[in-house]
C-alpha cells in the first residue's frame, strides 16, 4: 500500500536541500516513481546558450534517487553510479525528469530517468544504481 505521508516528507526533504534554493525544481514522489520539474533559466546556459548539463545530470539524478527512496521508508539512500545520455540541447520552457525503480533487491536498486522539455522531446535519459545508507531519515536533514 502506498505510504503518502512518506512521499510528502520525502518532498519536502528535496525542497529543504540548500542546492534547490537556485535551481528551483518541484518534486512529486509516488510508489517507485519521482517527477521533478523546473523552468529553464537563462543562469544555467553555458557558453553556446543552452542549458549546462550539470541540470541534466542533476535532475536526472534527483527523479532516479528519489524514486528508490520512495520504496525505503527508513534511511537515506546513496547513489552509487549514475550514467546519462545527453541528446538534445534546451534553452527555454520547463523540464521535467521522471525517475522509475526498474529492479529492487535486498542491498540493491536500479532506477531510469527521462529528461524532457517543454514539447515532450527526450532531451536526455540515464539509469542508476542505488543502496541503502546508515543515515537515518529523520527531521534533522528536512524529512518531516
């Protein structure tokens, strides 16, 4: 059964993260998925005027991690690897990034992330593997 109060908390955990204060995603957490979302700003444009991919990465990153967490109602998990396909530059409009567990173990879970922008082109996919840490999910790092 799925446990919104754990999803909510989990959201407010990702908004509290002092890294989200300038990028200014929006996360929704359900059983085994994570959505975030943010508005493309010019600040985040490298050199040819299209997004860094450090926002790629990042979100990528963030749908992937926070959909594993969704399915550990007790501690922290910890990215373990991360690999990304970067394949469309973007320079204005919201992207949105969801991340799905594609393979759960006991120590271990794998989860893929798409990237899209505002007209629904893939602008860049990865994939992920994630453990549990020994770091407890409690208020004192925002999960209240």
């Amino acid at each position: 059964m799925p446990n919104e109060e754990h999803y909510r908390k989990l959201e407010r955990m990702y908004a509290s993260a002092p890294i989200n204060d300038f990028f200014q995603p929006v996360m929704r957490v359900s059983e085994g998925q994570a959505v975030v979302t943010t508005q493309v700003r010019r600040d985040f444009f490298h050199a040819a005027n299209a997004v860094h991919g450090a926002l790629y990465l990042k979100m990528l990153d963030d749908a992937a991690f926070f959909a594993v967490n969704s399915l550990v109602a007790d501690v922290f998990v910890l990215t373990v690897s991360l690999n990304a396909y970067l394949v469309r530059p973007v320079s204005e409009g919201e992207v949105k990034a969801v991340g799905r567990v594609v393979h759960r173990s006991r120590r271990l879970y794998v989860a893929e992330s798409q990237l899209v922008d505002s007209g629904g082109r893939e602008i860049a996919r990865g994939s992920g593997t994630f453990v549990p840490s020994d770091i407890p999910l409690s208020p004192e790092i925002g999960y209240a």
